[in-house]
C-alpha cells in the first residue's frame, strides 16, 4: 500500500518540519500550557521523541518567544550547567550584551572571542560558591526581555543523578544536599519569573524516579508533567507507509501491520529502526518488494541481533544510572523472570524478596520503589495476574539475553 505523504528516515536523529511526525495532539498541549505560563516536565521512556518534540516547538514558537535549547548532558556540576545556559544566551545579541556585565569578573574582555573560548573562560570563573548567584543574575536579566523565555533543560536527570551519586553509585549526603540546591534553584526561580520565562525539564531517564530515591521529589511539584507515549497503530502504519513512498518501497499487504503486532508497543525510533533495517534488506536483495516474510526474518536477524543489540542495551545502563548497584542487580533479575517465564507475579515478588534481603534495607520497600522505576521509565506494566513487559521487542531481546542461564524465581534451590 502506498501514502500519499512522504517520510525520510531520522531515527537517531532530532526531527522538526517535515520530518516531525503526528505528535500534535501532545504540541498543542505543550503550546497551550506555555502559553498559559507553565512550567512543564516531559515524561517519556527512552526514544519517543522527547528531544523532537522541544526542538519542533521551539521552532514553531520562536516568533512569539525566545526559545533557548540547553542540553546539559555533558555537564558534571552546577556550574557546568550555568555555562551551557550562558552560551545559549550568547547567540541572542541583545540579550548578551545585558548578560554579559554578569560574568565582568571573567571575563576580560569580549571582543573577538570564539564560543568554544568563551565557554572554557566562563568554566574557569564558575565555581560551586558564585554559581547560584550568576545563574540568578543571567534569569534576572532573561525575564526583562521584551518577548517572554523559554528554557528547554534536556537531560536534567542525568546531571542530578551525578550530582547525587558517589563514583560507586551510592547517594551521598553531599550529592544529596548538591542535588537539591541545584533543583531547589530552579524550582525557586521559575517561581521568581513566572510569566516571564517558562522552564522544561527532560532526559533520556526518568527526572522523578532520580529524585524520588534522595526524597526530593517537591522540587518538581510545580512543574505540570506532560506524557509522551508510543504511537497508536494508525500513526504507526502511517508512519511506515509514508517511508516506504519516499524510498519507493513496495510493501506486501499487511507488513506494516506485522511491524507493528512484532514491536508490541510502537515506541517511534524503534519504528523507524525497524524499517531501515526492512530497507536495507531489500536494497541489498535488489528488490524494492516487501513480504511478510522478509519482516519477520529482519525482525529476528536485525532487531534483535547484534545492531538491535547496541540500540537495546541502553536499557540496561539506564538502570545502572538510576538504581544503585544492589537494587539494580534484582532489578535485572525481576525483568528476566517477566520476559522469561512471561509475568512477574506476585508470588515471584515474595520469592525476591526472601533471595534478596538487601541488607540494613526494607525488601519489600525497595522492592516497591524498583518497581516504580521500572514502571515509571517504560519498562513493565501492571495487569491482574502480575507485571509484563510494555514492548515485546524489549521483552524477547531481554528473553535471549538472559534465557539461556536464567532460572524462575520459584524453582531456585532456598539459600541457607
């Protein structure tokens, strides 16, 4: 079948335009909430599009606001953060020339110098004693312009999570107190602004599950959260459709629908990760005829082999990045009892929790608390006779990764 609409192939990529596909519903909440003043917090698993959806918004409202894309996930502390706010800040002339009497100490003079020069001068004058007061010093001067701000905050979480954790992973008592004046400040001025710069928190892992663990969780209480999901089936196929007319692919009655039945739970990059590989396929065979045998052979081959492998393993560092390393270990083995034996049931739960005692820890507590995560971030979902994986393609990659050496919770021999 073939669409009348056109699709190029951006997984991997930030998409805007043409290339943004059918996420307008979620847009106009986004648009209208901004609008109104609101300060949001984007809540999506790993690969729905998050990063697009900011940088599309951006482009659309850029008439009515100053749009400021800050990614802070190469940022290791605090004023790390404030450095990659005021280079942002650098490419709006008139905004800099205010905003550039913060940093006078710094920098000693300004006339020629390059970005990248720029930023290591400004790293060299940040430290963790003036970053607060600069950072409040540059907001002050953003929410006196004449068209209203918005800062898009990409991969906050990742920065909290550094900022919190010791190099072993364990929340300190100092990355706790780090942690909360970093999130505490922004929560401070995007009240201080109101209606005059709106703040949007995103990342690639969950913002509430990283705080939840250091009870910060009321930083964020004034941020209004806005829930990406997977695509629905009709967006879906219409997204493989509109593929296969740009690249001129001609796809067997039903082969969209078999993409889509094989994923599970239609995360958009996955989608688009699914047919490259289906293009691929037919580009090396000479052929642009698509069957449904040629999806079910790239599904098993590519999607989950060894290139589906390098995509999927994210799932596991992600935990990594979030549980400390005794949670994570259970976590790990909670999943491969939902993706091996097909459910993780209540009965499973009770087991973990007698072979993972977690010492000085509340097991059932910490149990809750992984499986919050775990919800939270995408993974499994709750049914009545227990949780199941959310995505099939991420259940069998963590079926083959684990099945072989894993053995059902139940079945283990008791530990003395």
């Amino acid at each position: 079948m073939m669409s009348s609409r056109k699709l190029r192939m951006g997984q991997g990529k930030v998409v805007t335009g043409q290339s943004f596909w059918n996420r307008e519903a979620e847009m106009k909440l986004f648009v209208d909430r901004i609008d109104e003043g609101a300060h949001q917090l984007l809540v999506a698993q790993r690969r729905m599009g998050k990063t697009s959806l900011m940088a599309e918004a951006a482009d659309r409202l850029q008439d009515r606001y100053i749009c400021l894309f800050v990614d802070v996930q190469k940022c290791y502390s605090e004023p790390d953060a404030i450095v990659e706010l005021s280079l942002k800040v650098h490419s709006h002339a008139g905004l800099w020339d205010k905003a550039k009497r913060t940093f006078s100490n710094i920098l000693d003079r300004l006339e020629g110098v390059q970005i990248g020069e720029l930023g290591v001068t400004l790293r060299s004058g940040l430290n963790a004693g003036n970053w607060k007061a600069k950072g409040d010093q540059l907001l002050e001067i953003l929410s006196a312009s004449a068209k209203p701000v918005i800062i898009l905050f990409d991969e906050v979480p990742i920065l909290v999570n550094r900022l919190l954790k010791s190099e072993a992973g364990k929340i300190t008592p100092e990355g706790r107190n780090r942690a909360d004046a970093f999130m505490s400040w922004l929560r401070q001025n995007s009240i201080q602004h109101q209606n005059k710069i709106r703040l949007v928190l995103s990342g690639s892992i969950g913002l509430a599950p990283v705080l939840h663990q250091a009870r910060l969780s009321a930083t964020i209480n004034n941020f209004t959260p806005l829930e990406i999901g997977g695509w629905d089936k009709k967006t879906a196929t219409g997204c493989i459709n509109a593929l296969a007319t740009q690249y001129g692919l001609e796809l067997d009655e039903g082969v969209p629908e078999r993409m889509i039945e094989k994923l599970g739970y239609s995360i958009p990059h996955h989608v688009q990760m699914f047919f490259s590989y289906v293009h691929e396929r037919c580009t090396k065979r000479e052929t642009q005829q698509c069957t449904l045998e040629d999806a079910d052979e790239v599904y098993e081959t590519k999607m989950l082999g060894v290139r589906g492998h390098i995509e999927l393993a994210h799932y596991e560092e992600r935990l990594e990045q979030v549980l400390d390393p005794e949670a994570c270990t259970l976590a790990f083995d909670m999943l491969a009892e939902a993706a091996v034996v097909g459910r993780l049931t209540s009965e499973a739960l009770l087991a973990f929790q007698k072979e993972y005692p977690l010492e000085g820890r509340d097991a059932g507590k910490e149990q809750k608390n992984i499986l919050w995560v775990l919800e939270h971030d995408g993974y499994l979902q709750k049914e009545d006779q227990g949780y199941v994986f959310v995505s099939k393609l991420l259940r069998n990659w963590w079926k083959n990764r684990y099945q072989q050496s894993y053995r059902a919770v139940q079945e283990r021999e008791p530990q003395k």
